[in-house]
C-alpha cells in the first residue's frame, strides 16, 4: 500500500496536467491542490513504512480518501451528459474509494497482525 500512494503521489508532479482537468470548480487554487494532494500521498505512504507512524498515516488516508470522493463524484456529474469513457471510469472509480478506505483501515494494525501469528505458533 505504501509504495502504491508513494507512486500515485509523484505521478501528481509528474502529470499535473491529468489532476487538474479533474478539480472540481468550486475548489480554488487547483495547482497548489494538486501539489498539496501529491505531497500527502508521498509523506503519508511513507508513514505507513514504520510501525510508529502506520495508525496514524492509515487515518489520514481514511480522511485524504473521503475528501478525494467529493471529487470523484464531481468527475461523474461533469462527464454525465457525454456518458463516454471518462464517465464510466468515474462511476467505476465511487466504489473503488471504498475499497481503497477498507484497506488503509485494516493496515493500522499490520504489525499487530504479525504479533498474533508468531505469538500462537508458539
């Protein structure tokens, strides 16, 4: 998970040109946006490397995700009329946001998960 944001997180640097055709109006500062949720994504994937910073870093994903589905959702009202490709990557993409929110939600406690499996095969 943590190099999959890490990834994602450059890609904002890398193709800033994809992330800001998708803000939604009512957001100003689209640039600074963008940057900012990139910069997120990096610092926070790389919370979730240690074990003292993982609960907290799979919170803030938590957060981050909820925000980014007010955007997701602005994708699928915007592309609504055309009903083309954008549209159904959008409508396909409400639903990941929740898996993706599952699974930041199960991390926080990978190291506790590790705990239990080596203390019972003792």
């Amino acid at each position: 998970m943590s190099l999959v944001y890490i990834a994602a997180g450059i890609n904002h640097f890398l193709n800033p040109g994809f992330y800001l055709k998708i803000m939604p109006a009512y957001l100003p500062y689209h640039t600074m946006l963008v940057s900012l949720s990139g910069t997120c994504e990096i610092i926070l994937g790389a919370m979730l490397l240690f074990n003292a910073t993982r609960k907290v870093a799979a919170w803030l994903i938590v957060c981050m995700l909820v925000i980014f589905f007010t955007v997701h959702t602005d994708m699928v009202i915007k592309s609504y009329p055309e009903r083309g490709k954008l549209f159904w990557i959008s409508v396909l993409r409400l639903p990941l946001q929740f898996v993706l929110i599952r699974w930041a939600y199960k991390v926080r406690h990978v190291r506790d998960i590790f705990k239990k499996k080596q203390s019972r095969s003792r």
